[in-house]
C-alpha cells in the first residue's frame, strides 16, 4: 500500500510537472507559431532548461498537441454561460457576439496557434487525432447555442451541427485575422456578423 502511495504521488507530481511545462510553453508556441519553434527556443522563452523539456516531453508534436489540450479544456464551454444565463433569444444573441468579440481580443494569441495546429494537421498525422477531437468538442460547443436559440424562437435549426460549426468558426477566423493586421474594429465587426449568423441559422 506505501509503495502505491508513493507511486502514485510520483505520477501526478510528473503529470503536474508536464502541464507547467505545458503552460510555459504555450506563450512561446502562441507567439512563433509551430514551424518556427523549437524545444531549444521555446526552453529559452521559459524557466526551464531544453534537458527538461525533453524528459517529459519526447518532441515539440507531443508539447504542442499536450499544451492545446489543456487551453481547449475551459475553451470549450467559453459560450456554456451565455447559454445558461439568457432569457430570451435577443439576450442568446447579444450574449454569444459579445462573448465571441471578448475571447477574440483576450485570446487571439491562443486561436492563433489553435488554427496554426490545424492547419498542422494536413500535413503531420500525428496531430490528426486530437485535431479531430478537439474541432468535434468546438462543433459542440457552437451548436450547444444554436440549439438554445432555437428553443427560444420555437423552431428547428435550419443547418446541421457541421455547418452551423463552419459558418461561425470561418467568420471567427477571417476576423482574427483582420484583427492580427491591425484591424481594431473586427471584434466588433465579429460580434454584430455573429449575432446576424445565429438569427438566420437558429
């Protein structure tokens, strides 16, 4: 019995190791993208040494993928509240663009790197799987809202959850771009097209 106490005291304090790790690194994969980062740089942008990062991490794929993971564990219920909290379908509506616009600004540096990974995956099929998994818990979480607003309106949704999914998260990454370029005003433009797509979807 000690010794499974200890051992397992000796796994999470490795699993807790690999996730401050995890977090360091995101900052530095969010701000060079994938290609232009190394372990070697991002071990340079951290408080850890590159040996480190390579004992518990075997490559910048498995860092990368592990990192994404967790930053897309609170991402993905990002709207959870705006759909519990609204009232009415124009509440849903104002509460979701503005929560779009919100995360755009805070979070541009992590979408960044979300798409960055996805695009990744076209070429590297180790990437292929938690891809894949993470765009299906987003589909998810875009049709979680449009299917509260069409309680609220009492009718159907007019798309399947893939569509729905494509609409928003296309508009979302056009304006992350333009937001990238400089363009202060896309958040806003995000959130009034956003509110503009859910109404004729929903």
């Amino acid at each position: 019995m000690a010794k499974e106490r200890i051992s397992r005291r000796a796994v999470d304090k490795f699993a807790l190791r690999r996730e401050q790790l995890a977090e360091s690194a995101l900052q530095a994969l969010a701000e060079l993208g994938y290609a232009r980062t190394s372990l070697r740089e991002i071990a340079q942008k951290s408080d850890f040494s590159h040996g480190v990062l390579h004992y518990y991490f075997e490559d910048k794929v498995e860092l990368l993928t592990y990192a994404v993971r967790k930053f897309e564990e609170t991402c993905v219920t990002r709207y959870d509240d705006v759909v519990a909290e609204a009232g009415s379908a124009e509440e849903l509506k104002r509460g979701f663009g503005a929560a779009m616009a919100g995360t755009l600004r805070s979070d541009s540096a992590m979408h960044r790197l979300w798409y960055d990974l996805r695009n990744q995956s076209l070429f590297e099929e180790s990437f292929r799987a938690d891809v894949l998994d993470i765009d299906a818990q987003r589909q998810d979480m875009v049709w979680r809202v449009v299917q509260r607003y069409a309680e609220f309106t009492g009718e159907p949704p007019r798309v399947s959850p893939a569509l729905a999914y494509a609409a928003f998260d296309g508009l979302f990454q056009r304006a992350l771009l333009h937001l990238l370029a400089g363009q202060d005003e896309a958040a806003d433009a995000l959130a009034a097209d956003a509110e503009d797509l859910l109404t004729r979807l929903g």
